[in-house]
C-alpha cells in the first residue's frame, strides 16, 4: 500500500510505540515483540520521511532492545539492528541529529548502556552523509560530540569501568567523523576540543577523556596527527609532572585515574613519535618533556603491577622512540647520562627499570648509540656489583647487547 499508509500513520503508529513501551524485559523468544518491531521496520524503509513525529520514540526503544537482546542472531537482534540502520541512512542530517542529541539526554539519566547502540548509529549516519551535508552540520555535529564526551566528567567520575565502556562508544563514533576531515576542517575541531578539557576552571575528568581521545587520533591519523599534536605538548609535560609524587605535592588526581591518564599520555606520545615523518621532535619539545618522561622511573607509587607494567609497555618505548625520532642528536648525551643518574637510586625497581630504558634506547639507536658508550660504561661498572641480583642480571645483558654492536669484548673497560 505504500503511500495509501500515510493518512493511516497517526492512528497505528502510536500504538506500535505504546506496545514497545510496555516491553520492558524482552526475550527473544517474544514473537509479538517481533512481529511489532518488523511492522516499525517497514513503515522505516517505506515511509521514512513520514515518521518525523515519532522518531524520537522509535530510537530510544531501538537503543533500549539492542541492550536487552539476549542473542546476537536472534530475530529479535536482527529487527532492532535493522531498525537502527534504516534510522541512520534513510533520515537526512538536519532531521536525526537533533534526535541522537534528544536521545542521548535521556540515556544518561536512565539507561546509559543504551548509549553504545545510540552511537553506533551516529557513526553509521556519519558515514553516510555526503560532503555538503558534512559541512553544513559540522556545528551540530560538534557540539553534539563535546556534550557526549562529557560523560565521564558529569555522569561517571568514579566508575572507570563503566566510563571506558561508554567513552569507547563514543571515540568510536567520533573516530568515523574524523577520518572523513580534511585538516582545515580538523583543526579548529581540536583546538576546541583542547580549550574544552585543559581549561582550569573546568572538570578536569576531561583530560582523562581528552587524552583516550588523542590516543586514538594518533593510531588512526598516524603521520597526519603531528600536523596538530605540537598543541598540546607543553600540557602534557605539565600533566606527567602532576601524576608522579616525587614531583607533586598533591597529585591530580588518585593512583587508579593517576595511572590511566599516565597510559594515555605516554601511549599518545608514542605513536607521535613514532609515526613521525615531518621532523616533529625538535630540540625545543625534545628538552621540555625529557626530565618529565624520565623522572616517572622514579614514580614507584603506582603500585608494583602498576609500575612494571607502565616502565615496560609505555614508558620505555616513549623514550626510546622519542630518541630514535629526534632532529638534533645532541639531544641524546643529556637524556642519556639523566637516566644513568637513575642507576643510582636506593630503590632496586627503579635501578632495574632505568637500564630495561637503556637497553631499548639503545636497541633503537643501534651503532650510533656507541657514541653515548664512554659516559654509559662507568655507571654499568657499578652496576655489575648491585646488591640486587635481578639488576646485576640486567646489567650483564646490557652488556652482551652492547658488545654485540661494538663487536668486542666490553670487560677491559671495567
């Protein structure tokens, strides 16, 4: 019947969402839930520009059924899924948008799970819309990120869990947006967001989702991130200070948020480095986060599962990739000779961890790390004879590596 439906809509759809309504703990066994969201699943694919009263009802019921739904191949799932794609490529722009804004207030006051179903269909709505349309809803589109980005710093401070659970949905919406940017468009876009969450007076639970955020630009982006990381490299060296004890009177925040706002920062300033291809690393930035970036050896208060993990998998690759990546290599001999002062710390964890850094760094260097040889020599020396035997036994593999790249035996120096 197609269009001879429309006069009829007013009458029929109401009850369609009123039945929707009342099923509160669907199963996937309901056939009358399915046959219901089917008969919402035609009027969707044949009169979806009709609909503009009810859209608001049908996506929040949508969102509400993709968590509810017990199995993923269920018809249940299925008709919802199909539901939620019809919404996201048959609307145009101007008229969802403003839905997905609508839907997403209430989701965080009563069903904040929901919001990952509500996200996926931003995402696949973004990836429809044509480059006009792009443009012409770049505001909306913004502001609508900024507030749902705000999740973690007004509905959710003290549960990370449930925090990472829904900012990852939204990141990944956000990412879809983002990959279809050019960089005029991109960078006033992240500049705002910048302003948004280092500005002082604000929730600084932001940071922590400002800088998930540049994680993933920098993995997705890779080279082109670099064009805009410069931005922020000063609040970063700030923000490491600000999570290490040993320079800190009072941290930023506690150990648990301390440590994940660690693995942000370093995670983001790895991948910058690494896929650095335009000369990022001056001698200007390299000198004002190397002391931040090395004195967190000295940040033992992490916890000792923390701390291993952050010297291992962030924080050594960070350093070396940063040494790798630098313009100017006198750069080098200061960095290198800071970080044997940490060989001669009280604490055995960080005497270990400074030469796991100078094992890497020197493993990214290779032979032109020999020219670092003669101030590094002395402070192995010492080390060969540590009280702890877990660093005597790093510092002798320092030393086999080394004398695998020089080609000699290193034990005449010692």
């Amino acid at each position: 019947m197609k269009a001879h439906t429309i006069p009829s809509i007013p009458r029929f759809m109401p009850s369609l969402l009123k039945l929707l309504e009342f099923k509160q703990t669907p199963v996937s066994s309901d056939l009358h839930l399915i046959s219901i969201l089917m008969a919402v699943y035609r009027v969707m694919e044949t009169l979806p520009h009709f609909l503009n009263p009810y859209l608001l009802q049908i996506t929040q019921q949508v969102c509400k059924f993709s968590v509810n739904s017990e199995d993923p191949k269920s018809q249940l799932n299925v008709r919802v899924k199909a539901i939620g794609n019809q919404l996201a490529v048959s609307l145009a722009p101007r008229v969802l948008l403003p839905v997905i804004t609508q839907v997403y207030e209430i989701l965080v006051t009563t069903s904040q799970t929901g919001i990952g179903s509500l996200m996926g269909i931003l995402k696949e709505h973004i990836t429809t819309m044509d480059k006009d349309s792009l443009r012409a809803q770049m505001t909306t589109l913004q502001n609508l990120f900024t507030n749902a980005l705000d999740f973690r710093a007004t509905h959710s401070k003290d549960d990370l869990t449930k925090s990472k659970e829904v900012e990852d949905e939204i990141l990944n919406a956000l990412q879809s947006l983002v990959m279809r940017l050019s960089e005029v468009s991109f960078r006033p876009m992240f500049l705002k967001l910048y302003n948004w969450a280092t500005r002082e007076s604000e929730q600084k639970e932001r940071l922590l989702t400002f800088y998930q955020m540049t994680d993933m630009f920098a993995e997705k982006m890779k080279s082109i991130f670099t064009l805009f990381a410069g931005h922020m490299i000063k609040n970063c060296a700030e923000l490491l200070d600000s999570c290490n004890k040993n320079k800190s009177n009072e941290l930023l925040f506690d150990d648990a948020k301390c440590n994940l706002l660690l693995q942000s920062v370093l995670s983001t300033l790895h991948k910058v480095f690494l896929y650095d291809k335009e000369g990022f690393v001056t001698k200007e930035r390299f000198d004002v986060l190397m002391m931040p970036l090395l004195d967190q050896v000295e940040n033992t208060t992490l916890g000792d599962e923390e701390y291993k993990t952050m010297i291992t998998t962030q924080l050594t690759p960070c350093v070396a990739q940063m040494m790798a990546s630098a313009q100017d290599t006198g750069c080098w001999q200061p960095l290198n000779y800071q970080l044997l002062l940490k060989t001669r710390n009280s604490d055995p964890k960080v005497r270990f961890a400074a030469l796991v850094m100078l094992e890497e760094i020197h493993r990214q260097l290779g032979e032109e790390f020999l020219t670092l040889l003669p101030e590094t020599l002395p402070f192995l020396s010492e080390l060969l004879e540590d009280e702890s035997t877990d660093v005597e036994i790093q510092c002798q593999k320092v030393i086999g590596e080394l004398e695998n790249t020089l080609g000699e035996p290193l034990q005449k120096y010692f």
